[in-house]
C-alpha cells in the first residue's frame, strides 16, 4: 500500500460562505468615506487655533475672470456644431433587439 491516497473531505464553498459583492462594496465605500471624514476632522483639530496672524483669503485669492472665459468659451464649439448636426441613424440599427425576420 505504497500508493496509497488519503481521501479528505473538503466542504465545497457555497454562496452562503462568502458575503455578496454589493455588499462587501457597500461596506468598503462606507468605510473608506468614514476614514477620509475622520481626516479632515483630525487635521481641523490639529489646525484649529494655530495661527492667530495671517494673510485673509481676500489677500491671498483672486477672482479668476481670464481663465473662466477660456474656460467657458472653450467648450463654445462643441455645443454648436453638436446642435446643427441632425443624428443619423443606419437603418439596420435602428433598435438592436428588433428582429428583422418575419
């Protein structure tokens, strides 16, 4: 009985065994926005009251108008020549689940 195998069970994983994918995503997603939630609550207790003197958001930002109208008008093209352009459809594509047979 030199070749002989040993025969072990091995349960076969069911569905019951592993939770379901939305469920474990639904858990990650949670559990990742908690964690970016707890960082920003840290670093405003860190940062509250450090300093007392400082430059104010009116000294150091400025109302970007160049580069929204770049911005904007950058996008003027598109949204016109999208709009002339009538949407052609071929005719054998019209719904891809209809049938042409009779």
């Amino acid at each position: 009985m030199i070749n002989a195998i040993a025969r072990t069970s091995h349960a076969e994983p069911t569905e019951e065994a592993f939770p379901s994918r939305g469920r474990v995503g639904m858990v990650c997603l949670i559990a990742t926005e908690a964690a970016l939630f707890a960082i920003f609550v840290v670093a405003y207790l860190f940062y509250i009251g450090k300093s007392f003197i400082g430059p104010y958001p009116a000294q150091v930002l400025e109302v970007p108008i160049l580069p929204t109208i770049c911005l904007l008008a950058q996008g003027t093209p598109s949204c016109c020549r999208d709009c002339r352009r009538p949407i052609r459809v071929h005719p054998c594509r019209q719904h891809p689940r209809r049938s042409r047979r009779p």
